[in-house]
C-alpha cells in the first residue's frame, strides 16, 4: 500500500493520459485521428453550435415562446418569509404577541432584500409549548390546528391587494364619484 492510506489508492483507468490529436501515425489514431474523411466536423476549429440541424430551423425555433408568467418569470421566487412553531417555542413566553415586527425585532427573522417586503406565513414544524397570540398573513393548516390546540390564537392580517384591471377600474370610479361629489370652491373675483 502506498504512504497515505486508502485515499491515495485510484481505479484502474480512471485516469486515462491525454492523446495528442493530429501528431501522425506514431501517435496512435491513425491518418484522420478519429475525426473520419471530409466534412465540416473534420475541419479545425469548433465545428457546429448546439442544437444546429445543418441549417434547417432548429426545434428551439420551431416552439412557440414561452412570454410572461407562463414563461415562468416568477418560478422560484419565494411569496412568504416562512417560520416555524419550533422557533416560537424558543424565543417567545406564554401570552405573547408573534407578528413580522416583533420577530424582527427579536431577531428570529434576519430577512433584508426582497425579501423584507413579504408577509409572514407560519408553518407547522415542531411543537408549540405555550398560548401564543400569532399574527400572520397565513398559516398551514397544520400550524393553525397546534396554535390552537395549545389555547393561542392565530389572527390572519389582511395582505395588500393583487392588482387587476378590475381592482383599478373600481378605485378609478370611486375617486371619480368622490371628486364629482364635492362641490367647487367659488373663484374669489379680482377688483
């Protein structure tokens, strides 16, 4: 055994020696070096692109485009800064209030970015030890019944309005009513 031990130990051909292309006979791979008679990819240099079909429309071309959401522009991004009962039960006695403010300010959440504009969405991992008051934007289900089968209450708050042409149709009426509605200030007459 060699001076190392076991990890100084490799496979039989796993390491291959590099093979000089295009250096003859004596090299090994014969006259053309494995690269055939004529052609394109006999030549020197990169040879084809991926995905070229030898000038036909290539089948990424010939899909139709994927715009917007279906696209998958926000695949991935997270909607909810997530926390866990778990956590709670570690920093918070019994009778407390738990809201996005208050785990920021005990250090629970350290969000920035992004993601400190999200609300909060409390799930179900671990056991809640004491009542607690929890506000969130949303809660599993699962966290919901152990929040409540430990005698706390879990208060869903309210989350900013998804924007839709019906939603700023409504708000342009209702700003239109309102301004028809109050009556004009009477010009004051200049002497």
């Amino acid at each position: 055994m060699p001076v190392g031990g076991a990890a100084w130990l490799t496979y039989a051909g796993s390491r291959r020696p590099n093979k000089r292309k295009g250096r003859g006979y004596g090299a090994g791979q014969g006259g053309s070096c494995g690269f055939g008679m004529r052609g394109q990819k006999s030549r020197s240099g990169s040879g084809t692109r991926p995905g070229f079909q030898g000038g036909q429309t290539p089948l990424y071309r010939q899909m139709p485009k994927l715009r917007g959401i279906a696209g998958g522009m926000s695949a991935g991004v997270p909607k909810y800064v997530t926390i866990n009962l778990g956590q709670l039960t570690e920093r918070f006695s019994e009778g407390e209030e738990v809201s996005l403010d208050s785990l920021k300010a005990k250090r629970v959440l350290n969000v920035s970015g992004k993601e400190a504009k999200l609300p909060l969405k409390v799930l179900a991992d671990g056991e809640l030890g004491a009542p607690l008051k929890i506000a969130a934007a949303k809660f599993s289900g699962a966290a919901r019944a152990k929040i409540e089968a430990a005698g706390g209450t879990a208060v869903e708050v309210p989350q900013r309005a998804v924007w839709t042409k019906a939603l700023g149709k409504e708000r342009a009426a209702a700003k239109a009513a309102a301004a028809t509605s109050k009556p004009k200030p009477a010009k004051a007459k200049k002497k």
